[in-house]
C-alpha cells in the first residue's frame, strides 16, 4: 500500500506559559514556568497550570455559556492552526475536514459540577441541568470545534489517558492516509484542573505534587525531591495534511510525523512498565526506518513522580545507550502535566529546535537523582546544538498506554 | 405583581442565558424565537431559571406559554402572585 507522507502545516495552542507557540517557546528558552496556586473545591489550594487565552476571541457569550473549558480550550486551538496554516479555510470544502483531539477523560467537571448544584438544592434532580449530557458526551471538545466553524467532516475524541495527544495525532495521520479527510485539526486537550476528583485521586495515590515555598518548582521531574504531579490544563491543536496537498497549495511545513507506536503495558493499571515503553519507542522508529542514534532530542513524558520517572528513565536508558548526539528533555517541569494535551503540546514546544537547533531544558532539577541521570539530559539551560532534525515524544498513561511519535524537521 | 414586572423577570432571564444578544427593545407581542437566536435549550433554561430563582414551576405541555413577553407574563403573573 502506498502510503503519503503527512505533514504539519499549522499549529495552535494554549499552554499555562503562552498562548501561542512563539510566547510559549520564548518561555521555554527562558525558563519561565507557569504554575499558580488555586482554589479547588473540597481541596483547598492546589498548585496547577492555568490557562489565560482570551475564549471571546473565537466563541460568542452563549457558546461559552453552554460549552465546557475543553470545549473552548479546543476552539481556540483550532482557530489558531487554521490561522498559522494559511490555508483558504472560508473556500475549503469543510466534508473533508476531521476533527481528532486526543482527551485523556472527559465529563468529570461537568458531572461533578451539577452533583454540586444540586446539593444546593437537597439533591433534587429538577434543578440539574438540561446541558449536562452535551457537555458530557466523550465528543463534546471535537464536536464543539466541528459547531463553532462549520466543519461537516468527521469529529470524535481518542480517550487515551495521558498518551492522548499523541494519540489524536497519530489517528489524523491514519485518517489522511485513508483518504478519508483532506485536511485534520488533531491534537490533545485537557480542562482536567476544574475536576477536584482528578486532583484528590492523584492525592490518594500520592502521587499529587507539592512544594513548600514556589508553584513554579512543584513539577521537578528527575529531581530527588519531587513529590508528584502538577495537573494543568491546556490544548494544541495542529494541521495536518497529505505532504502533496500541502506542497500543491505552497503551505509552509514545520515537519514531517515519520514514525510512531502505540502499545499496552498488559500489566499494571497505573505503574509504567520499562520494557514495554523501550518496545513502542523502538517500534516508532522501526516505522521511520532509523536507528535511535538519528534522534536528535527526546521529549519525555516524565511527570514528576518519583516512580514514573524511574520507569521511563530505564526504557530510554536501553534504547539510547551509545547515542551521543541524542539529548533528552521535559516539557512538564514548566508547564505541569496538561493531560490529554500533554504529548500534542510537549511537541509543540520542541518543533522550533528545527529551526533555531536549541534544545530546551527540563527545569528545576537542583539534586539530580542518580537514578535519572540520563547522560545527555539538558538541564536547566537551554543546549545549543549543530543541528535537530529529528524529535521523538513518548506520552504514556494509565492503563499502561504507551505512545512514541517521532517527527522530523521537512525535507524534500 | 404585575404584568410588566413579570415581563422584566423573563427579560433578565433572557440576558443570562442568551448574553450575545440586545434585550432592550424586545418586541412583547412578537414571538421571541423570531425575534431573537433561541432554541429549545435556551427556552429549557428559561425553565430552569424560573425554577431557580423563583420557584416557578412549568409544566412542559404549557412550555407554548413562554413563547412571547405577552403569552409570558399572561401565563406566569397568577403563578407569581399565587
């Protein structure tokens, strides 16, 4: 089967440091972070990474009424890659268009705020509202973005924990190579800071991030200290097109997906499994016919806890021994972890080292464990290298999902 | 309570639930579908809030009722003065 080469040709975002790629990168370089502390229902206050786009840009009052945060979250993203692509969205046959964002839940919020109102009301069920399954449904993110500009192509969410964003991305791929869309707006979202059930569930796995004086220092991930996640929310929603219809309307390609995997754990729900993770990494780059050595940064998933790390450490450790020009970073000690837009916006914020060939660290590590003390790990300063072209971002989740997505810099 | 003061109620209620739109000169004969962009869920919410916050409760075989400001405050003003 032949199969087309798929291209990145628009990419749209918000994280809790920027709210397009060129600000959040920006941070990136600099080291800003971008955790607050909020009040969470039940909790009290809880560090997390907090989004601050402006959602009038692209919905009316009433959309945001009736939406949810993913929702929104969503449509701005999409809005975004369908602005930075170029293409001639008014004219562009919207049947041939796919919606795939990755999630990693979705509906907590939305239930758990109506359980709350109407315990306001002695829990009787008149007063829960008529927009609960709506803003429920596993669609409601891609389905909102389909509503708000008019795409009758198809839409859904690919429910994949924390592996969603790569998820969403590789489906759009899968997609084009179909023939089944055109173009797809693909990517991850996540409004999970809004559920105090993700946030207590965390806290009784002990997995729920802390750090005594800064916000900004709690996700420190291959730091000896680290506790435990940041939860954040945020989205990054890319174009993604056949490399012939990008090239045969003159779009500008940021990269190529080259290669990827996704695969399971078979074994514990929560506990990543090493081998497992070093077999996706492996199968990704048996797609994109190279050898580990032709990585040039490793975006990893690592997430703070102090078992995670470990795990994923060792699978890297197997797969890029005697690779001395692959270099390994985080994007999570910045941001927290975004969820179900983790992996879709982690890659967001390495896709420029194409261009400008720096590597941005992961931050706050100021006692590196020995156990992650992987030999080309940038650390908190940004590496100047000679030359990226290839990236690979692991995004793993519970349920032991694994996903690997290697991406390279575009050439003819 | 009058008419008019009921109307005003249904108007407020109309300026939460549909803020995109300009309720200061809404016509109180003419149907508000016709006059506004509102379906069937704004007109649930419309239910919803009367129910809210003023304890009214409306059947949903007299939802009809609520189709203009003068079937409205017609049909709700002796449930609040009841």
């Amino acid at each position: 089967m032949h199969k087309s080469r798929i291209v990145i040709t628009g990419v749209g975002l918000t994280s809790p440091n920027g709210n397009t790629l060129e600000e959040y990168r920006k941070n990136l370089l600099a080291g800003v972070a971008g955790v607050q502390i909020i009040d969470m229902r039940y909790m009290g206050k809880v560090p997390a990474g907090v989004c601050d786009f402006d959602p009038k840009k692209y919905q009316t009052r009433k959309e945001l009424r009736v939406g949810t945060r993913a929702g929104s979250i969503a449509v701005y993203s999409a809005h975004e890659a369908i602005n930075d692509s170029g293409l001639d969205f008014e004219n562009f046959d919207k049947s041939r268009i796919g919606v795939y964002v990755g999630t990693t839940e979705h509906g907590n919020v939305e239930t758990e705020n109506e359980v709350y109102n109407i315990s306001k009301f002695d829990y009787d069920i008149r007063f829960w509202t008529h927009h609960h399954n709506p803003r429920t449904v596993a669609n409601n993110p891609a389905g909102e973005i389909t509503i708000n500009m008019g795409i009758t192509g198809p839409h859904y969410t690919i429910g994949a924990a924390c592996a969603a964003g790569n998820a969403g991305l590789i489906q759009a791929l899968q997609m084009l190579r179909l023939g089944e869309v055109d173009v797809a707006l693909a990517g991850g979202v996540s409004e999970s800071i809004r559920s105090f059930g993700i946030f207590a569930g965390f806290k009784s796995q002990g997995a729920l991030g802390t750090h005594e004086t800064d916000p900004n220092k709690t996700s420190r991930p291959f730091d000896k200290t680290r506790n435990g996640i940041v939860v954040s929310e945020g989205g990054a929603i890319y174009v993604l097109e056949r490399l012939e219809d990008a090239q045969a309307r003159g779009a500008n390609i940021v990269a190529e997906i080259v290669g990827y995997r996704i695969n399971s754990d078979a074994g514990d729900y929560v506990l990543p499994d090493p081998v497992r993770q070093s077999e996706c990494m492996r199968a990704a780059l048996k797609v994109a016919g190279m050898e580990p050595g032709d990585v040039d940064i490793v975006n990893t998933h690592a997430t703070s806890t102090p078992m995670g790390d470990i795990q994923e450490c060792k699978a890297i450790r197997e797969v890029f021994a005697d690779c001395p020009t692959t270099y390994v970073n985080n994007t999570k000690s910045f941001i927290g972890h975004a969820m179900g837009a983790a992996g879709a916006l982690e890659l967001a914020g390495n896709l420029p080292s194409f261009q400008d060939n720096i590597i941005h660290p992961t931050i706050n590590v100021e006692d590196l464990d020995p156990e992650c003390a992987l030999p080309n790990l940038v650390i908190n300063e940004p590496l100047k290298v000679d030359a990226v072209k290839v990236i690979l971002n692991n995004s793993f989740g519970m349920l032991g999902i694994n996903s690997a997505l290697i991406v390279r810099k575009f050439e003819d | 309570m009058t008419e008019d003061q009921v109307k005003q109620i249904v108007v407020d209620i109309i300026a939460e639930i549909a803020p995109d739109e300009d309720t200061s000169n809404i016509k109180p004969e003419i149907k508000l579908r016709d006059q506004m962009d509102l379906d069937s869920m704004d007109f649930l919410d419309i239910v919803m809030e009367l129910r809210k916050q003023h304890n009214i409760e409306v059947p949903e075989a007299d939802y009809p009722q609520l189709a203009s400001l003068d079937t409205c405050a017609a049909y709700l003003t002796p449930k609040f003065n009841a």
